[in-house]
C-alpha cells in the first residue's frame, strides 16, 4: 500500500540523514533524495519489485559500496552463461560457460555490440542507477548484472570480431550458474610455482592452514605475488604479520558518536577498534607484488590499506572498490531489507578513503588481445615489475617500485 511505501521512505531517509557518515565524501542533495524518492514511491511503485528498485535508487545517491536493498518477495533473475568485462570503450565477452556447453556463442574476445537489440553501454548505465559504491565498484557490479532476466528465457546478443559481427541466440539459465564454473580470471594454482620460480597466492581462495602449510616456501622465496583481486579468506589477516617485523596496524576505523539530529554537533569518533598486528616469525623477505582492483571491498581494503601504508609490497592493478566500515542493516516495514556502511574509514594518514580505494603503484589492466589468448595481463605486469625490481638491499625495498 502507499502508507507502507511512505513509510519505508521516511524511516530509511532519516536512518541516512542522522547517521551516514559519509555524506562529506558525496556529492548528494539529500533533501532533493527525499521528494524524488516519495514521487516515485506514490506515483510509480505498484509492486513490491518496483518499490524494491525505487529503494535502490535513493541507496545508490550514497555511493556506498555496501549499499543494497533486497526483498524475499521480488522474483529472482538469471545471467547468461557469459562474463562481461570492460576493456577501454568496448564491453567485452571475458568468459563463457563454453566449457560445460560446447556449442555456446559467442566466443570469449568478442566485443559486445547489442544485448537484446539494444547498445550494452545504454543498458549498464540503467544497471548502475540501482547500484551504489564508486564508479569503479559500480561499474563491475554492473557488469555482473548485464544481460539478467527471467530465467529460461532467451536474448540475442550480437558480437563483432574484427569486421565480421555475429548474432547468437543465448538463454538464461533456469538455475543459477554456480559463479565459480564462471572463473573470475584463469588464474594459477591456489599456490603455485610460475615461470622463473615466481612463488604465487592467491588470497581470494587460499585459507590460513593452506597457507601455514606452505609458509617456508614463501620464506624461501627471492619473489611472491599475492592475489587480492576480490574478497581475501581470513588467511590473508593472519599472512601480514608475516612480511614485516614492524607492529602493523589497520587504518582508522571511527565509529561516529551521534546524540543530535542530522549529524549536528558531533561528540567524536571511538576509534578503539582499530586493528593491531605484532610480527610474527617466519618472516617472508624476498620482493612482494600485490594485485587488486576494483572487486576488492571493505575487508580486502583493510588488508591492502596496511600493504599500502607499511610498503609490504608494489600493488599492481586498478584501485580497490573505495568502500570500508561495518555494515549496519535495517529493516523496513513489509520486509524490506537495506544494508549500508555505519562506520567512516580513514586511511592510515587521515586522509579520504572513501570512494578513492588503495590506489596501485602500477596501474594494468586486460586488451582484448590478452582475454583471447587467455593471458593474465595484470600477472604478467606484476612478473615484469619483480624481474626490474632486482634485490635491492633491504634498508631500501618497498621504495624502489614506487616512484
């Protein structure tokens, strides 16, 4: 009913007004959010589905990352069984579920030019509307999204490689597609030894007993690239203490003190639960390479901010999602349910975290050439850094890669 809607709109705008810590970060006039999200709610919401979006629409003003609207009652979508990715201008098939169906079109390379008769660009700018965080996080959530509908039923997609463009017939899954038969990237082994004894981690997958068991190795090793390309097991808190003799500690986690309505005189910040990691022994002392990029969030940016700050390794890739704090749910009346950051992150130096992320010494990302030969363009850069880098002398590594 609309006394339900208006409702849900109130409680939500205000739970944000007295308490988003971000609103310095983000350009938004909220008071203007408020009147557009009622018009919308009153005028055009007939459904829950549709209210649910209507929800997504003031969540995403907020640019943040942890920010989501979700209803038991909406019916669920499906993808195709292919990855999109970005590469410059063009979107871009950047994988297939070809191995599990041999006769699957298109092909992993292609470049999209319409889904379902329309430009891809045109339907991930609606897919980002609904989607809040940084253009970065944005963009790769809506990547994720594009092509979704009722499960089952069929799109065209037409592809061009070279001059020759193609149109397949593809259907969505009746079921979900398991995201891991979808490889994020064709990595390594969880652990691996690679080309001129580069020892690799990957921290998205590799659990702490795992990587107990393989810690002399590592110690052993003149070169190590750590994979923080998404979301890290626990493993990778425990893995720090082991790359600096240094006490690490997490950047600065303030959790705001607010006694007055919209965020007026604030007492302060508690900042008490700040991270403190004493050095562990063995110590990894050969050169280090993180990679990550934009599907790193809010726990892997805690792990790459203290990379960052204590210089435990060159980062190679594209900056992180720009997304940390606790996350404070809330339900709405008719059970909606909204997800959103309560805790402001500063970096270690007290600057903006905030949408900015941790920024990569080296920048790298795929071509379109790489993704069709299956090459890890972002690896490869990392592997190239390590063998420039030679062995500098300890007293000065860590600043060698950074200039």
């Amino acid at each position: 009913t609309s006394s339900l809607r208006l409702a849900g709109v109130t409680i939500a705008w205000n739970v944000f007004q007295h308490f988003y810590p971000y609103f310095g970060a983000v350009d938004v006039d909220w008071d203007a959010v408020l009147t557009r999200t009622f018009r919308r709610a009153l005028a055009d919401d007939t459904s829950t589905t549709e209210f649910v979006q209507t929800l997504r629409r003031m969540v995403a003003q907020l640019e943040d990352g942890h920010g989501r609207v979700v209803h038991s009652g909406t019916s669920s979508t499906s993808g195709l069984p292919v990855r999109f990715g970005r590469i410059g201008d063009e979107i871009v098939v950047a994988d297939t579920a070809g191995h599990l169906d041999r006769t699957l079109c298109p092909d992993i390379g292609d470049v999209v030019v319409s889904i379902g008769g329309r430009p891809p660009e045109q339907r991930l700018q609606e897919r980002k509307r609904y989607i809040s965080g940084s253009p970065q996080w944005t963009e790769g959530r809506a990547l994720q999204k594009l092509g979704r509908g009722d499960p089952g039923s069929p799109v065209s997609l037409t592809v061009r490689r070279g001059n020759a463009e193609n149109t397949c017939k593809v259907t969505r899954s009746d079921r979900r597609i398991p995201w891991r038969q979808l490889r994020v990237d064709d990595r390594p082994n969880t652990v691996d030894t690679l080309r001129a004894g580069v020892r690799y981690v990957d921290l998205t997958r590799a659990v702490w007993p795992t990587l107990r068991q393989h810690i002399g190795e590592l110690v052993d090793a003149d070169r190590v690239v750590f994979d923080l390309r998404g979301y890290p097991t626990g493993g990778a808190l425990k893995l720090l203490p082991h790359l600096s003799g240094d006490t690490l500690r997490s950047a600065r986690f303030q959790k705001p003190q607010f006694i007055y309505p919209d965020q007026k005189n604030l007492v302060g910040y508690d900042a008490s639960g700040r991270w403190t990691l004493p050095p562990e022994k063995p110590q990894i002392t050969g050169d280090v390479v993180f990679l990550t990029g934009p599907g790193a969030i809010s726990y892997a940016e805690t792990i790459m901010g203290i990379v960052e700050h204590y210089e435990l390794g060159t980062i190679v890739g594209r900056p992180t999602a720009g997304t940390n704090g606790n996350v404070n749910p809330f339900e709405l009346p008719g059970g909606y349910k909204v997800w959103w950051t309560g805790m402001r992150v500063r970096k270690h130096d007290g600057s903006q975290h905030h949408l900015v992320g941790i920024r990569p010494d080296i920048e790298a990302e795929r071509t379109i050439e790489g993704v069709r030969n299956g090459q890890d363009e972002v690896l490869e850069k990392a592997l190239e850094v390590l063998r420039s880098s030679g062995r500098a002398p300890s007293s000065e590594r860590g600043t060698t890669a950074s200039n």
